[in-house]
C-alpha cells in the first residue's frame, strides 16, 4: 500500500576528521562520525481491516515515516608506499547506531536501521612505470538487508568477504594491457 502522509527524511551530520601525510606516498587517518536521522522512511508490516468481516483482516506494508535514528561510528585509514613500489591501503569502519537489535520490534518503526555494519578492507599493491598490481580483501560483518523480508520477516545477510586481483601493463604512452579477477575465494553473499 501507500501512504500520502510521508515526510521526506532529513539528517543533522557532524564529522571530525584527522589526517597525517606522512610525505607523499603515506598517509594515515581517522574520521568520527554522527549522523541524526529523522522521519527516515521504511516499510512496515501491519494487520489491517481491508474488508469487513471475519476473514477480513490482511497483512499489509506501507512506507511510513520511522523515529530518529543516531548513527555513529569511526572510520581509521592508512596508505603506506615503499621505495621498491610496494604498499598497502588499509581501512576499518565501526558502525553504532541508536537501536539495537535485541530491542527490535518488526511490527513496529523501531526496527533496527537497514544496511548498517562494520566493514574492513586491505590492499596491497605494485607500481612502476609499467607495472601497476593490486591484490585486495574485502569484507563485511552481518548487516539487516531488510526489516521486512519475504512473508513479513527480516532479511539478514551473512558476513563476506571476497578477494580480488588486478593489474595492468603500459605497453606504451596511449596502450595498456588490464587483467580483473573478482571473488578469486568464490565467496557467495547469503
């Protein structure tokens, strides 16, 4: 169903960043951040009356503007270059945000807030005039997809991580050679 009473969201953010180049090819960092989310639009899920009678009574989700939300975290990055073209790009972000799921309610607009979850990623990497390489892992802890899912219920994704490969070889000024190889562990998102 629909709902003609929606408000749009809107947000208040605040974010402190501190950031150190270390010279040119290194570089460290950290970022908060808080987000104050309000009138944040979900779907939820509820009995309603649609024809009178006893069998009259269906399940029914409509969109409709949910409680504030706080979401906060920290994100820390580093880039470290070497000499030789080697390196490596780290980065971790930590996730809180004002419900938790233990206090969870589906029925209700304090459902825990969709797509929320700490997250990490390092890459190491090759470069020189010719060459450039990378080598990455990705991942994700497990995360709410969606408050309401197939027959009513919340929808969990798994934690996942997936590792990657690619590289690419100057040939000359306006040609080079690119290799991808994605989720070289043949990770499955579940």
């Amino acid at each position: 169903g629909g709902n003609l009473d929606l408000q749009p969201y809107k947000s208040t953010n605040i974010d402190l960043a501190w950031s150190d180049y270390l010279d040119k090819n290194n570089f460290i960092g950290v970022n908060y951040f808080h987000k104050s989310i309000s009138d944040f639009v979900r779907s939820i899920t509820r009995v309603e009356s649609v024809v009178s009678g006893p069998l009259g009574n269906f399940y029914v989700t409509r969109p409709e503007n949910s409680e504030q939300y706080k979401v906060e975290g920290v994100e820390a990055n580093a880039a470290i270059g070497f000499t030789n073209g080697f390196g490596f790009i780290a980065n971790y972000t930590w996730i809180a945000e004002g419900y938790s799921q233990r206090e969870v309610d589906f029925s209700n607009s304090k459902a825990p807030f969709e797509g929320l979850s700490d997250s990490y990623n390092v890459i190491l990497y090759f470069e020189n005039s010719r060459w450039q390489t990378r080598l990455s892992y990705n991942f994700r802890l497990p995360f709410l997809a969606r408050s309401v899912g197939e027959q009513s219920q919340p929808e969990m994704v798994e934690g996942y991580g997936q590792l990657d490969f690619s590289a690419d070889y100057k040939l000359s000024k306006n040609i080079s050679i690119n290799l991808d190889a994605v989720n070289l562990s043949q990770e499955k998102r579940r």
